[in-house]
C-alpha cells in the first residue's frame, strides 16, 4: 500500500518512528583499497518494503550485501560502520555471520535452486540445515513456504520432482519459498526479476506486495517503474553515495536532489 | 492466521537452531583442522626430501664427481659422469623425436582436424597413452627396438622416453592453442593467408610461450624416469659408444647405487639424486626467464 | 604420427602373446617359483592391489583434504602458492622418492606408526608381523604421497567449476562453510572426484621404481602377502627386478605377460576415470536447459 498523500505520509513517518527494522550507520564497503559504498545512513522501518535504485556500479547491490554479511566473502572485501537490525549491530566482532543470515533472507538475481534436490528439499535445506529433524514440522513449513511464495498450487503434486524442472519464474519463486523457510524476518532481494519475463516478473512483484505483511523487504532493482510499482521508501544512490531517501511518492513525484530528478527522468541510465 | 503460523514456527526454529548451533560450529571446525593437517601432511614429504638431497647429496659432489668415470665397487672413487652424460644424449634424443612429433599432432588435432570420430579417437589414445606406467613403455621398447638390434641402446631408451613425452606434449600443445582467441585466426583469413600460413605465423607464435613451458615439464618428466631405462639402456659404466650401444644415465645410476651395500654408493647415489634435481631445475628455470624475456618484449 | 601413437599401444601387445602359449600357467595361478618351469602372477596381483589400496585409503581423503583446504578455505594469497608446492611434488622424479623413502622415511613410518599399530593391534592377522620399515605398507604410505599432488589438482579443478551462485545461496540460508561445501559443491562433483581418485590409482598400480626399492622383493608363495607389514612384491616392481637376468625366454616371456597384465589394469582403470571426470560435464548442461 504506496502512500499516496504527503500529509499523510508525514504522519506515518512519526507514527513509526519507534519500528525501525534495520538501521544503517555510517557504513562503508571496500573491496580491497576501493570504497565501493561511502558513508551510508539510512533506516528501513518494519514490514515495509524498501527500494535500492541508481545507475549500475552505484552500489546498491553492495550495499544489499552488506545487509546480511555476504559483502564480506568476496576475497578481499570487507565493510565497517554498524547495521542494527533490532537494536542489534551485525557487525559486532562477537556475532557471528553465520546466525545473521539466518534471520536476514536473500533472494538472489538469477534463481539458484540446487540442482541435485527435488523442490521440496530445495525449500526444506535451510531448515535440514539449522538442524530441524522433526517431518511434521518441515513438512508444514515447505507447505507454509511455498503458499506465501505464490507456487504451492502449482508444484504441491510434484513436490519430489527436482528443482531445475521448473521455469525460471517459478523457480525464483522457488528460492523466494526457500529464503521464506527459515521465517526471516528482513528479505533481501537482488534484482530478482531481472532474468525473469515480464508475466514472472509481475507476479514476483505481487507477491511482494503481499509478503510485506509478514517480512520487511529490501529490494535492488534497476528497474524504476518496479520501484514505484512496489515499493513504499526509495533510496536513489549514485556512485558510491546515498543521494536520496524518501517514500517512493515523494522521490518519484518531488525529488529533491537534482541528480535524482535526472535519474528519475531517465536522462542517465 | 499466517502470523500465528510464522511466529509458532519462527520460535520452533530458533529453539533448534540454538541447540544445534555449537554442534555445527564444531563440526565446521574440526572440518577446518582436518584439512590443514592434509595440507602439512603433503608439506612435510617434500621439505623433508629437499633437504635430505641436498643434506646428503651435496657431499658426494666433487670435481671427479662430475667427470670421472665409475671407480672399482665400493670405493667411493670416481664419479658419475658417463651417467650425466648419458643422460643428456638420451634425454636430448627423445626430446628431439618427441617434440616435433607431440608438437605437430597437437596442431593438427587443434587447427586441422574436423570434430568427429577419427580427432576424438586420437585424442581418447593421447589421453590413454599419458597413463600408461612407465615399465610398460620400457618393454615395448626393448620388444621393438632392442630384440630388433640384439643390444641395448641408446636408441631404445630414447625411443621409450619419447613414447613417454608425446602425449603430454599433444596435450598440451593442443590446450593451449585452443586458448588462442579466434580472432586471431580470422584477421589471418581476412588478409587471404592459408591456413597453414596463419598457423604457422600467427597461431603459434600466440602461444608459444604455453607451448614451450608444456615441452620443458614433459622433458624434466623424462629425465627423472627411471623404469624404461632398465630394459632399454642397460647402464654401463662406461661413456657413450654410440647410438646402437647401452649407456648409463643419471636415474638407472641412482637405483644401482642404492642397491649396494657400500656406503659410499649411496652417498654417490645422494649426490646424483643432486645432479639430476639440479638439471631438472635449471630447465625450468631456464624456461622460466625465457619467458620472462619474451613477455617483456612489446605486442607486435 | 597419429598411427604411431595407437599402433604402439597395440605393438606391446602383440609381443606378449608369444608368451601367451603358456597362458593357463600364468594367469592368476598360485605359484612363482622362478628358475624351471612355472609361472604365476597370482601373488603380485595381490601386491599391487594391496600396495595401491592403502595409498588410496590414505592419499585419497588428504588429497580431498588439500584440494577443500584451496578452492575453499584459503584466501588466494596462501592458495596459489600452496597449489604450486603441490606441483612441486609432482615434479619430483619418482627414484628420488624411492632414495628418500629407501634411507629416510621408513624409519618415521617403522617408528611412528608401524610400531604402534603392531603393538596395539596385532591380534589382527592383517598386522601380524614384525615391521622393519620395508614392506607393503611403506610402499602404499610412498604411493599415496605420490599421487597426492594429482588427485588433489582434479580435485580442485573439478570444484572450481561449480557456479558461485550456487554457494551464496548455500550462504545465504546460514550455513556454514563446511555445510556451503557438503551441500552445494560436493553433489555437482561426486563423479569427478571418484575419476580424480582413480587417477590417483592408476599411477598407484603402475608405479615400478619407488616401489622396488622398499616393499621387500619377495617372490614365489611367500610373495603372497599375509598382512600389511609383510614384505611384497606388485607387477612392476618384479618386472624393473629381473628383467635384466631373465634365465630363460619363457622367464623373459611371463615378465612381459605380467606387463601385459599391468597394462590392461591401467588402461581400464584410466578408461574409467576419465569418463568419470567427463561426466559431471553432463551434470550441468543437462541442469541449464531451460
């Protein structure tokens, strides 16, 4: 649900003040000497979702990255600055990555299913993994998983059919499923519908506007109309830098930086 | 009802997660120290047989070493030069048939032959042939060449050792020519060359330097084999009589001293373990700077 | 050229069958006894099964080991150049093993682990006799250092093609490294790592020198190992030892039969493994077609 009026949108901006999900904090990412992503600040408030837009290279995806701690196993990669998600800082020298991803799901551009498990292992891996043996239970979750991720009606006879047998959207949707699995509580995705056609696009698109109920969504996308199709903030970034923050209204229609105003209207791509 | 179900289940999976999670931490590391143990494992063999070469070797090393002849047994006189020297002619030699032969039937499976049964059959043999063991190659050899002669020979042993080095060299030639771009090739039709033309001029020179380091490791894998040798060459010790005639070389040398009882044969088969690392070495370095050499020079 | 390279294979073969008049003595019969009449291959078949069973039972999970430890753990600083120092060990010509392992390390393997594994264990037949360091079980110990550095590069090799992608998702569910490789990588290369360790044994089998000069040079139906610590005798160790004093034709003629016998085990052996290494080829682009 866009808010569409900027009066209205002020309120909700205090009314909420409390609930942010994730917390950025004068975060920087390297790769190696160069710094990718400069300084960022930005604050994601919950079951929202949240648009990363800007020229390729910009550093949206490494930003995205950061977010769960995959930036870092680039070789040579590293980040500093704090991300709190609920009050927590993942990048506190006692926590270890492991557990962050557990609870911050990622969604990645091309779908990844594994190759040699059927679809319901696919969806069930996370949970095998962390060490759930009880069947009832996994096989309510897979259930559960693959209902929000719009693809139990078409898949719920051939659950033990390998996973590659889908199509692309439908695997995507697969791997949607499997992140859902592990109930995250924030959802990266990484441009997820940019190796998809347009029907498996939309109904990726749908289906993040309804999981926003349940999860807080963080999605790249260097597709601007999906931006404002789907998303309730938008930060525009360029180079290495936030240039702009706001609610996906007020950036689309009443961008304050110049710079986001020719992005927006398509002078540079 | 879909929030309900997700924070029952999101519980259920935190409870599991936490039990299990020292569990697989463990495991992650035990993993971990396994591995490196694997890597020392494999560290320690080779360190420990550089040094006792060179610890060992280098003793033995002389002037007389290096260009007498055999003294009588077990006395630690004279040297092992017919064996260094052996092992240069019959090394050389296999080199000399193998490299032309490995060389010209790797171009010619790369740049000439269509995609079908014969290339593919050729190439199943080449792969084959790069495992056959070593002896197996050394009886060929005595069945082709030194039956054939009545004696043993430098010629078989050479023969063998190239058996030995062409497919390695097929390999490799054909591996690396295939990483020379297309485009190569086409600017070379473009300019309405044959193809023999632009293989010659422009291919290979592409891959030259592949090319050269794949025959130097095939050769230093000859030098040191030791199994075709016995049947073919039979090691005397005495200098080279001629193509048709056994000689000795650095490998048999090796083996027979340290078959010997006498101390001082093993400290001369130490110091030829010596010699022939040394010569190895010194043909890849050689290579080496070669290289080097080249890629300093300006792309024509 | 191309023919010669068939041709040759084929040639060896032939010579051996005018040995093969006496093929119902040779093949897989009990006796060795060299000087008059009989021959068998029996007992050094049952070497150089043994001799390269243990290299693999060790060479092959160090190997694995190493190969992990690169394509995965290592940061590339320490990776390359340990992957070179595993060229290295393949470079090293195998007579020097064999003088190394002949004045040096059968020691530390008599003293390290033969020792104790008598002491403890030789209620079992298999590691019943007293070791002295020049037996079956030295060998296979060399043997396995020997093809460490191959089975270890396919390995690799073989690890390196598995998409990135499919790790990250490995990641991205919260796994750890070891689980990322058990799940993502290990299913993609199963086949290559089984055509990597059958390399491996190929080289093991046909290994003549190294092995000579430390497994015992036994002959006849002692040769017939009882356990690990006994002294032996594979095909190609017999062979490198009396070719040179072969006493009769039909002596010289059973050595180039257990040739004969050696080159079919390596050719099937290599045969296997190298369609094993191309299959996992087929893995993938069965998996792309969309």
């Amino acid at each position: 649900m866009a808010i569409e009026d900027p009066i209205e949108a002020k309120e909700t901006v205090v009314r909420t003040t409390e609930k942010y999900k994730v917390k950025i904090e004068n975060v920087n990412g390297w790769y190696g000497t160069k710094r990718a992503i400069k300084d960022i600040n930005l604050n994601v408030k919950e079951k929202t979702v949240t648009a990363f837009i800007g020229p390729s290279g910009c550093g949206k995806t490494t930003l995205l990255r950061c977010l769960n701690r995959m930036h870092e196993m680039t070789p040579g990669a590293h980040a500093d600055g704090r991300i709190m998600v609920d009050g927590i800082d993942i990048y506190d020298k006692s926590i270890d990555p492991v557990i962050i991803r557990r609870r911050i799901g990622m969604v990645f551009q091309k779908p990844n299913p594994f190759p040699t498990m059927s679809i319901f292992d696919n969806v069930a891996a996370g949970l095998k993994l962390n060490g759930l043996t009880n069947k009832t239970i996994i096989r309510e979750i897979v259930e559960e998983s693959l209902k929000e991720a719009a693809l139990w009606d078409e898949v719920k006879n051939q659950l033990e059919q390998p996973g590659m047998s889908l199509s692309g959207g439908q695997q995507q949707r697969l791997c949607i499923a499997r992140a859902l699995a592990m109930q995250p509580e924030v959802l990266l995705m990484d441009e997820p519908t940019s190796s998809l056609d347009p029907i498996g696009s939309s109904k990726i698109e749908e289906l993040v506007r309804i999981l926003k109920d349940s999860v807080t969504i963080i999605i790249v996308t260097h597709n601007m109309q999906q931006a404002g199709r789907v998303s309730d903030f938008t930060a525009f970034m360029y180079l290495g830098d936030l240039i702009e923050y706001g609610t996906t209204n007020q950036i689309f229609m009443k961008p304050e930086k110049e710079l986001t105003e020719r992005y927006i209207s398509g002078k540079f791509g | 009802m879909t929030m309900n179900n997700n924070k029952k289940y999101r519980d259920i999976l935190l409870e599991t997660v936490d039990k299990k999670y020292r569990k697989r931490m463990f495991v992650n590391k035990l993993v971990t120290i396994f591995t490196i143990i694997c890597v020392i494992a494999a560290i320690v063999p080779l360190t420990s047989i550089l040094i006792e070469v060179v610890k060992n070797g280098i003793s033995a090393i002389s002037y007389d070493f290096l260009t007498q002849p055999q003294g009588s047994i077990g006395s630690g006189s004279g040297g092992i030069a017919p064996a260094i020297q052996g092992t240069f002619i019959v090394v050389g030699l296999a080199a000399a048939i193998g490299t032309p032969v490995g060389l010209l039937t790797g171009i010619y499976l790369s740049e000439f032959a269509q995609e079908g049964k014969f290339s593919n059959s050729v190439r199943f043999f080449n792969d084959v042939l790069t495992g056959l063991p070593s002896i197996v190659i050394g009886i060929v050899g005595y069945v082709l060449i030194v039956l054939a002669l009545g004696s043993f020979s430098v010629l078989a042993g050479a023969l063998s050792l190239s058996i030995i080095m062409i497919p390695i060299v097929v390999r490799v030639t054909e591996e690396t020519l295939k990483v020379v771009p297309y485009s190569l090739r086409e600017a070379g039709h473009s300019l309405g060359l044959s193809k023999a033309k632009i293989t010659l001029f422009i291919v290979l020179p592409a891959a030259k330097d592949g090319i050269l380091t794949g025959i130097v490791v095939a050769i230093s894998r000859i030098a040191g084999e030791t199994a075709p040798l016995i049947m073919t060459i039979l090691g005397t010790s005495l200098f080279f009589t001629g193509i048709t005639g056994p000689v000795d070389a650095l490998p048999l040398r090796i083996w027979r001293l340290a078959s010997q009882p006498y101390e001082s044969a093993h400290a001369f088969g130490w110091g030829s373990a010596l010699v022939l690392i040394l010569m190895i070495l010194a043909l890849s370095m050689g290579l080496r700077l070669l290289v080097q050499k080249r890629s300093l020079r300006p792309v024509t | 050229m191309v023919g010669l390279v068939a041709f040759s294979v084929a040639k060896g073969s032939t010579d051996i069958f005018s040995k093969e008049g006496f093929n119902f003595i040779t093949q897989s019969n009990w006796d060795a006894v060299e000087g008059r009449e009989s021959f068998g291959a029996f007992p050094y078949i049952i070497g150089t099964l043994l001799s390269a069973g243990i290299a693999m039972l060790i060479g092959v999970p160090i190997s694995l080991g190493i190969a992990i430890f690169i394509s995965e753990i290592a940061p590339p600083r320490i990776g390359t150049p340990l992957a070179f120092l595993s060229e290295l060990l393949a470079a090293v010509p195998s007579i020097i093993y064999g003088l190394w392992a002949l004045f040096v390390f059968r020691f530390w393997v008599r003293d390290l682990v033969e020792k104790p594994l008598y002491d403890a264990f030789h209620v079992f037949p298999i590691f019943d006799k007293t070791p002295f360091g020049l037996d079956i079980f030295t060998a296979g110990v060399v043997l396995a250092i020997m093809i460490i550095p191959i089975v270890s590069s396919i390995c690799r090799e073989v690890m390196k093609v598995v998409p990135h992608s499919q790790r990250e998702a490995a990641y991205s569910l919260g796994a750890t490294r070891w689980e990322t490789v058990r799940m993502a990588v290990f299913p993609y290369v199963k086949s290559g790592l089984v055509g990597a360790s059958m390399l491996g044994l190929g080289r093991a089998v046909g290994e003549t020198i190294l092995v000579t000069m430390i497994i015992g040079n036994v002959i006849g139906p002692n040769a017939i190992p009882t356990s690990v610590f006994s002294q032996g005798q594979t095909l190609a160790s017999l062979i490198a030892n009396e070719f040179n004093e072969a006493s009769s034709d039909l002596h010289l003629s059973a050595l180039i039969a257990l040739g004969a016998i050696l080159l079919v085990l390596t050719m099937g052996i290599n045969i296997a493994a190298r369609i094993m290494v191309k299959k996992k080829v087929k893995v993938q682009s069965g998996a792309k077609s969309q």
